[in-house]
C-alpha cells in the first residue's frame, strides 16, 4: 500500500513539472504577439478574424486554413457581433497585440488583383475603431498592402454579390425594418434598385474615411460611423430588391 502511494506521489510530481516547463516554454515565446496571451484573448482574435473571412465569401473550412496559415490555432466562436467582441479583445491587449490585430486582419483579406468586398471593408472599420485606432491607421495598411474595397455600385452590383459574405437579414419590402434602412439611404416612398445604388453612391462619396484620414480624430471617427451605417443599410436593402 505505502509503495502504491510512493508512485501516485511521484506521478503527481512528474505531472506537475511537466506542466511548469510548458508554461516556462509559452511564457518564453515571443514569435507571435498573442503566442503568450490568456486563452481568452486568443479565443477573440480567433473568432474575430474567422468572422472577417465569413464576410468576404469565404466558406468555413477556408477560413480555418487561412487563419492556421497565420499561426492563429486557438478555437473560436462563430456568427459574433466583431464590434463587441473587438471591443472586449482591445481592453485585454496591449498596443503591440492591437496593432497587431488589425495588420493581421488586413494581411488575410488583402491580395494583389482581389479588390475587398465592401462589407469587408466594413468590417475592417469596425476592428479598426474598436482597437482604438482612427481611420488614418487603416489607409496606412492600404497604402502598404496596396488594396482596395469593391464598389459593386460603380457596376450596378452584380446579384450574385447579393449571396455573398453570409447570410442577410430577412426583411420584406414594406416593413418598419426597411423603410429604416431606406431613410439611413435618405430615401422615402418607393425605392429600386437604381435609387437605391444611386443614394449609396452620393453618401459614400461625401462620407468615405478616406476623405479626412488627417483630421481630427472627432471628425474621421463620425465619418467612420456614418460609412459603416450607410454601407450596412446598402448592403440589406440589395438583398430584399433584387429586382
């Protein structure tokens, strides 16, 4: 009985120092900025990047290859809300792990000749205010990366856009959800296709960040806010007037 308890002991001991040097080991890595972090942390890089790719068109298990290509390995949630989630990943990091973040992000979208679909430009907004970061950030990683947004609008927006980047919501014509969306648009009364790409292309214009990437940090954050809005209605109101 004393001998059985020996090896238990000596078990338990071996297990402990095996599990002290895997820590040391992590604890010494420093190839990737979030190689270290809380799981936690890697869990919403993860599933904030994942939900990125699910907005360009890429189907799951392309994803998941793009973001093992990039080291990201840790499990992650899906169909989040990347704002919050962005949010609540920038209050765990520090300055080096946002900014790494946000590189990372436009790293797996950008690609020579692949211009980003425009709610994956959106998105790339998103991560970026909720970093902490102004637009200015964000066209300097295009400048750098040399990419730019789809404006399906310039092309009347192909209708097999309409299908891309997941799923829409389901409105109708007619309900209180889509008179909304259309007077974000500055629209009222009826609506088509053609007003509808006709108001996005006016708003886009005056709005775009990259028109005050060197004001203020006020005026490049409303600018931002009201492009992200005017591009989310954009994008809804194509799904449901198809016609």
């Amino acid at each position: 009985m004393i001998l059985i308890l020996l090896m238990i002991a000596a078990g338990c001991a071996i297990a402990l120092s095996v599990m002290i040097a895997i820590a040391a080991i992590e604890r010494s890595s420093g190839a990737n900025p979030i190689a270290a972090a809380a799981p936690d942390r890697n869990r919403l890089a993860a599933s904030i990047l994942f939900q990125l790719l699910l907005a360009g068109g890429w189907r799951e298990n392309d994803a998941l290859r793009d973001l093992r290509g990039v080291g990201i390995v840790s499990p992650l949630t899906a169909g989040i809300d990347i704002a919050s989630w962005t949010e609540h990943y920038a209050r765990l990091a520090n300055v080096e792990q946002r900014h790494w973040l946000l590189e990372t992000a436009v790293k797996l979208v950008a690609a020579p000749g692949r211009p980003v679909p425009l709610r994956q430009y959106a998105d790339l907004l998103d991560i970026s205010f909720s970093l902490g970061f102004q637009t200015d950030a964000l066209a300097k990683l295009r400048e750098q990366y040399d990419f730019d947004y789809v404006d399906h609008a310039k092309d009347a927006r192909p209708r097999e856009a309409d299908r891309g980047g997941g799923a829409m919501p389901l409105f109708v014509r007619g309900s209180a959800d889509t008179v909304k969306l259309l007077k974000t648009l500055g629209i009222e009364g009826n609506a088509n296709r053609h007003v509808i790409i006709s108001a996005y292309r006016r708003l886009a214009a005056q709005h775009h960040p990259d028109k005050v990437y060197t004001a203020g940090p006020d005026v490049q954050s409303d600018a931002a806010a009201r492009f992200i809005e005017i591009t989310r209605a954009y994008e809804a109101l194509m799904a449901i007037y198809r016609d």
